[in-house]
C-alpha cells in the first residue's frame, strides 16, 4: 500500500468546463498528492482559478471527472461537498478579510461557524495560528491597521485555522514588496509540511514559486501544456514555458497586436 503522503488527494480526468459556448477548460489533466506544493501558472485568463473553483466545488465541470480525498464531486449532495469543503482551506487573493473583524475574530471565524469549541479552547487555538505566521502580538489590531503582507498573513492563518487537508492559494504573493513576498513564500512551504497537506497555487510569480513547490502545471488555452518539477520546468524548451520563465516580451505571446503594417499605415496604403 502506498505512504499516505504518495496518495493522489485531487484527481482530475479529461476535465472541461465552459461558459455557456466559451469554452475555458479542454479536457485537462492534473494530480496532487498529499505533501506536495503544486504550482498553476499560465497567462491571464487562462483558466487557472476556474480550476480552484472546480477544486473547491464552487463550479461543477461539464464533462470529465474532478475528485478529491477518493469523492466524485460531481456526485456529492449539498451537505457531503459541504463536508469535504470543511476539510480545505482557501487563501484569497488580497487576502480578503473581514474590514470590520479584528485579526484575532478574523481567525476564530472558521472556528466558529464550524465547530463547538469552548471560548478558552478557541483563544488558545486562534494564537497558535497568529503565533505560526508571526502576529500573536498582533491579534487586538483590525484589517486597516495592518500592512498587506501582514494582512496576507492573517488570512493564511484563517486558512489554516481548521488543519485543512487541502490548502488553495489565488495569487498569494500580488502585490507584495519583495520581503513580504518571500516571508508569505516561506510560510506556505513550511505551513504545508508542518499540516501534511497538500497546497494548490495559482499564481504569476516564477522566481518565488519555483524555489518552493515541488511541481508545476502550465496552462494555456485551457490545456495542461506544460508540466514537471521546478528544475525540469526551467530546462523547458517549450516556447510558451521558456517565455513566461523567462518574462521576454515576444513569443507565443506576441507583443504586438495584429495590425497591419505599419509603414503602410503611415503611407495611406491602408485604412489605420
């Protein structure tokens, strides 16, 4: 029997999903074991955070299979997805924290609406969390009070506040100076194998996660077009891949739009 920490904990088979006609997602491919770090890169508008929300149930796939823990989403009633939803947490992007909450009932949140703990079991669980992303000292302040990586840090504190097996990150690092980013980076490698989970990461920023997760999908085109471990990922010779790596500005993704040339704009040849 294979180590819990080498079992498949989402699973999806030759998922599509599409806006009415548009469609996103074309029959897309992608494992994550429990204890691994997973990267989702790709362009704007690729597809990336449809594949949360599909993740988390919050959109159900037209066509193909989306599991997590071993349950077929798409045959889960309302309270059994409410039920596995439980057992995941969700780092928003900016962090979205409750503006009129302060940070310690910002954390307790989770605590609250899903569990009868006493008010002394909860206090002492909320400043463990405060205490794991360093802002115990913290827990009296509110949201204005805070810089946005601490506010950042709040959020992934409320992330973790019910021991997820599943934690999902939307662009966890935009808009980071680059010591919060690293700090916030740091956290989420450590956070996840201190809980033995399994982390999903939607984001832009190459350098950051390529020094923490353990492997990486590419989407493009809403397909998987590229996969592979940080290292193998660099070494790519995909031209889409080896762009984005690289941020050059003309590739598969051209910098200019497609006009007509130029000189003969400028000439009268042809309607500008």
């Amino acid at each position: 029997m294979a180590n819990r920490e080498e079992e498949a904990l989402v699973e999806l088979r030759q998922v599509r999903f599409a806006y009415g006609e548009r469609e996103i997602l074309s029959g897309i491919d992608l494992t994550v074991h429990r204890g691994q770090l997973v990267a989702i890169m790709g362009g704007s508008g690729c597809g990336k955070t449809t594949l949360l929300r599909l993740i988390g149930g919050q959109l159900k796939a037209s066509a193909g299979s989306v599991r997590v823990d071993g349950q077929e989403l798409g045959a889960l009633s309302t309270a059994q997805l409410y039920a596995l939803r439980r057992r995941m947490g969700m780092l928003f992007q900016f962090g979205a924290l409750f503006t009129d909450m302060s940070v310690f009932d910002n954390v307790a949140f989770p605590l609250r609406e899903h569990t009868r703990l006493s008010e002394s079991m909860l206090r002492d669980l909320v400043l463990m969390k405060l205490q794991a992303v360093g802002l115990r000292g913290g827990h009296a302040l509110m949201p204005s009070e805070l810089s946005g990586g601490m506010a950042r840090r709040v959020a992934l504190a409320r992330a973790i506040a019910l021991d997820p097996m599943l934690i999902m990150y939307d662009e966890p690092f935009a808009g980071l100076d680059p010591i919060s980013l690293g700090v916030i980076g740091q956290l989420i490698r450590r956070l996840n194998d201190a809980l033995g989970a399994a982390s999903i990461m939607v984001t832009h920023d190459v350098v950051e996660s390529l020094s923490i997760v353990d492997y990486v999908y590419f989407v493009s085109n809403g397909r998987i077009v590229a996969q592979g471990t940080p290292d193998e990922i660099r070494a790519s010779k995909d031209d889409f891949v080896h762009q984005f790596v690289h941020a050059e500005p003309d590739g598969p993704v051209p910098f200019h739009m497609a006009a007509e040339p130029i000189g003969d704009v400028l000439m009268g040849k042809v309607a500008s």
